[in-house]
C-alpha cells in the first residue's frame, strides 16, 4: 500500500507542477487534506511576480510526504471556502478585486470518508456531501466588494443551477478522480453523465436531479462518492474528470485550468470620459470571453463624492449607481453594459457600413448586390472548404449572420457556428481584445483660434453640448459605436463599420471550427482628434492591429 499511494502521490505532484507551468501568471494556493501544515496562500495583492511564489509552492509540494491518512475532502473544501471568504485562520482573505474570479481544482484517488454538520444546501434530500459543502461557496457571496463579477455567458450561466447570472465573489469547482469509478458514465465525452433512469438526458436544466446521485452520506467507500464528486462540479457550473493513470491526470488537469484560462478572459483596455472628476464621470471598460469568442462593453459611473451632490437647483446629481459608493472617487455599480443593449436589437434594425470594393464609396452592409464582387465572392465562399464558392443566398445568410441575426447557427456542418447565448438572445458583440475604448465628446483640443479661417473656439462653441459616443473595434469585423450621453438610449449601438478589405475573411466566423481558430478583425485602437479641411470636424483613425495591415478613417 505504502508504493501504491507513494507512486500516485508522485503522479500527483507531477501533474500539480505541470498545471503551475502551464498557466504560470495565475495566483495559484495549495493545501492538501488532513494536512493544514500545507497551506500556501495565493500571493498577495502587492505582488506582480508570482514566479518566486509558484517555485516555493512546487519546492513545499515536493518536500511534503504525508502517506494516506484518510480522505478529509469535506473539512477540506469547508477550509478553502472559509479561506474565499476571509473567515479562515490559515491567511488573509485572497479576494482583491470586485471583478475577481475564483477557482478551486480538487484532486483526489480516495471515497471520502470524514463527516461535517452540513445543511442540504442544494436540496436534494442529502445533508453533508461535498456537493453541499462546494454548492454553499457558490451560491453565497465570498466578499464585501462590490458585485462586479462579470457571468461566464455560455458556459457558467447555461449551468448555472439556479438560473442566475453571479455577479457577485463566488468560488467555481473543478473535481478530479484518479483511479476511482462511480455509477455514472459519460461515454459521449460531453462532460456529463448519460441519460439517468428514465431517459432524462444532461444536462436538462434542472438543479437537482434527486435519486440520480445517490446518497454518498456516511463513512462507507461507495461509487456514489465519486459521482458526489460529479455533483460539486454539476453545483458549482465546474467540471468534473476522471483519470486512470498518472499521464491521464497531466492530461486532465491541463485541461480543467484551460477552461479556467478560457473563462477569465481578459479586460482589454478602459476609457474615461472627463480629465476631471464630476458628475457625469465615467469610466468604459471592454473585455472578452474566449470560450466563445463574445465581448463586452460596459459603463462604470465614479463617485464625485461631496464634490457637486448639491448643486444651487438643491438636487443630487450624483448617479443612481453610486448611491451605496461614498468613497470620493470610488467606481460605482454598472450602468448599463453594450452586448446586453444589442441583444434586443433586431439585426435587421442596425445600421452596419462597409465600403465597396469596386466603387470605393461608403455602403450599407445589408444586401450582398450591393457590394463589391469580389466582397461579394468572399462571402459566399465556405470558409471550411476555401476554394467552394457557393450560391448568393449562402451569401446573404452570412451576411446576416454577421449583422446578428442567429436563425441559421447550429451544430451540423451545414449551419454557421453558434455564439454566446445571452438573454433570451445571442451576444452580437465580438470580443474586444486589443482595441481600447474611445470616448468622443464636446471637442476638447486647444488650437490656437486663428490657426485656419474659420475659428475653432467656435467649432468647440457649437458643439459644446454634444453628446457621448464610445467608439470601440471588435474582432467581429467592426467598429462599434455606443451611445454615452445621459439620455435613455444610452448604451445602444448607434451605427458599426466594417472596413472594405476586412469584408474578405468575414466567412471565418460563421466556421463551426471558429473557437478552436479565432481570427483578428478590428483589432486596433481609435485615436480622436479635431482636424481642418474646409472646415473643422471630428475624425477618427484607427489601424485593424492583429486584423492586418490596414488604416481607416471616419468623421464622427
């Protein structure tokens, strides 16, 4: 037994530091069960090299030999959870930001076989699981901050077991068995059980599947202890992954921290409306989900704190969103977010603009007749097959396709690839990588007044009062444009543009193998500024970035 457990806990370690150096810019902590002398934190907010702390987190790792003394899993998910929310002797509370996603990967070769008083938190008829124990640190709010964590669209809130989008600090587990089997069998490799029973298929929507799980309860190593392990993944919208050797662990564990990669995406970049801070203060922040290649654009009023709250006309002009913010200068609640706005709006109704390719002029983007023939060529080209053009209306369902509409996406070979569902809706928005925001104002630029014939200080007079728009490329092939004024229509898309030669690989994004080869479009960042010719106006410039070699320009 001794060389059994020793030889699986090399494997262990082995498949731990694989992870670590993986994904090394991850704040990685590890404890281990029964074992609380092994309890490395993540690594505080101050630091920004985490290359010191991985190494003696693999150096505690390989110099810890605890043999098996029984598999503590419940007392050990109950002390990562306290951990989360800061209620834990073992650290500080490792929560830092309001937007902060938090994970768990438990690794286990045992049936556990510890007991804690522990309420039937997801209601299943059974107290005292480890589905109980992970579901509670999901379900509940880890932190005082703010409730700013954006839902993981098509994947945590598809799952998610009460049908909720979790904005607020919550902790998501992944589960690993290595060598023990329960009842259920994935044999489709869908990640979840077969149909149960009575032929109910999974996932069906439904919380709780009671009878299907079994009672994993007691002391007693019984397979419904592994599919325990199945159900925390099912609780908490993680993944759960049997291994069978110490290669297949590398192999499983690899690939539950991709996903954990792939759902943390990334913020791209921010913008401020106003050099000074007051009531209209704002900040624009995009991000992108890469599981499905989705973006986000959303806006964040900051607190002006006593500043101006009581203007002469007695009223408090301060935002709604900051009324429970106090801190001057303190980010508030979310005032509205782009891709949530654009899911209402019908893909008939935007107005999308290219420029043709055969007349060199600005264009709808809405009937393919009406552009170039050689935009018009791409577009009916399958972007699987490069060298299989196909018929005007294959054309025109792309078209379409790339404007919103979603009545041709599916799964089989014949149908455009399937995008982030959101709402009742589809995210229109596509992700928002390199490209940073752009707000556009009343004209703030400082020419000398007679610098051309006709005066600035005039332009800027005229058009004091304009109002917001946040300019923003998406590698959906656009430039989007977002109402920011004050108005009720703030957060709609005012208008997209797609430049000409971007049209020529749009095919690529309704390819069922898009997720796997994601492609750059307008991925470059807008610049501003007030120009003369003939008579002052607003341009914006921008490159495609990673889209390709390409400058366009739009006055705005």
């Amino acid at each position: 037994w001794y060389s059994y457990s020793r030889r699986r806990m090399f494997g262990a370690k082995n498949a731990i530091t694989a992870v670590v150096d993986a994904q090394p810019r991850f704040r990685y902590g590890i404890t281990k069960f029964r074992n609380q002398n092994m309890f490395t934190e993540v690594p505080a907010k101050a630091v920004t090299d985490v290359a010191s702390h991985n190494f003696d987190l693999k150096d505690a790792l390989y110099a810890d030999d605890q043999q098996a003394i029984g598999t503590d899993l419940l007392n050990g998910l109950s002390t990562v959870g306290d951990y989360f929310k800061g209620g834990s002797s073992e650290g500080s509370d490792p929560i830092y930001y309001s937007c902060q996603k938090n994970f768990q990967i438990v690794f286990t070769d045992g049936y556990w076989n510890d007991s804690l008083t522990f309420a039937d938190v997801d209601g299943d008829g059974v107290s005292a699981t480890a589905s109980d124990v992970a579901y509670s640190f999901f379900k509940n709010d880890l932190s005082v901050l703010p409730d700013e964590v954006i839902p993981d669209k098509g994947t945590e809130a598809e799952l998610d077991p009460d049908g909720d989008n979790r904005t607020w600090q919550h902790l998501i587990s992944f589960t690993v068995a290595f060598g023990i089997l329960g009842n259920m069998v994935d044999s489709d490799g869908d990640g979840w059980p077969e149909a149960d029973a009575t032929g109910t298929p999974w996932p069906d929507g439904t919380p709780v599947k009671s009878g299907n799980w079994g009672d994993p309860s007691g002391i007693v190593s019984i397979p419904a202890k592994v599919d325990d392990l199945w159900h925390v993944a099912w609780n908490t919208n993680g993944t759960f992954a049997a291994a069978s050797s110490p290669e297949e662990v590398v192999e499983k564990l690899i690939k539950a921290i991709k996903n954990i990669r792939d759902r943390v995406g990334s913020a791209s970049a921010v913008a401020l409306n106003s050099g000074t801070l007051n009531a209209n203060s704002r900040v624009y922040q995009a991000s992108f989900d890469s599981t499905k290649w989705s973006g986000k654009i959303r806006a964040v009023p900051i607190q002006d704190g006593p500043v101006d709250e009581s203007p002469k006309d007695g009223t408090d002009d301060s935002p709604a969103e900051c009324a429970s913010f106090p801190a001057l200068g303190e980010l508030c609640a979310q005032e509205w977010e782009a891709s949530e706005k654009l899911v209402t709006r019908s893909a008939s109704d935007r107005k999308i603009f290219t420029f043709s390719s055969d007349t060199f002029t600005g264009i709808e983007f809405k009937d393919l007749t009406n552009l170039g023939t050689a935009q018009q060529t791409a577009l009916k080209t399958s972007p699987d097959t490069p060298f299989t053009v196909e018929s005007d209306a294959i054309g025109q369902l792309r078209l379409d396709y790339i404007r919103g509409d979603s009545g041709n996406e599916g799964v089989s070979a014949s149908e455009f690839r399937e995008r982030q569902t959101l709402g009742a809706g589809i995210n229109k928005l596509g992700d928002v990588v390199h490209s940073a925001p752009a707000f556009v104002g009343k004209p703030n630029f400082f020419y000398p007044n007679n610098l051309e014939a006709d005066s600035y200080n005039a332009f800027k007079t005229t058009y004091k009062n304009r109002d917001g728009v946040v300019y923003v490329g998406a590698n959906d092939g656009m430039l989007h444009a977002f109402d920011a004024s004050n108005k009720t229509s703030k957060g709609d898309e005012l208008f997209a543009y797609i430049p000409g030669k971007l049209v020529n690989k749009l095919s690529r994004l309704t390819s069922q193998n898009y997720n796997q080869n994601h492609t750059y479009y307008v991925d470059g960042s807008p610049v501003i500024f007030d120009a003369y010719d003939g008579a002052w106006k607003t341009l914006l410039s921008a490159t495609a970035g990673a889209g390709g070699q390409l400058v366009y320009g739009l006055d705005v």
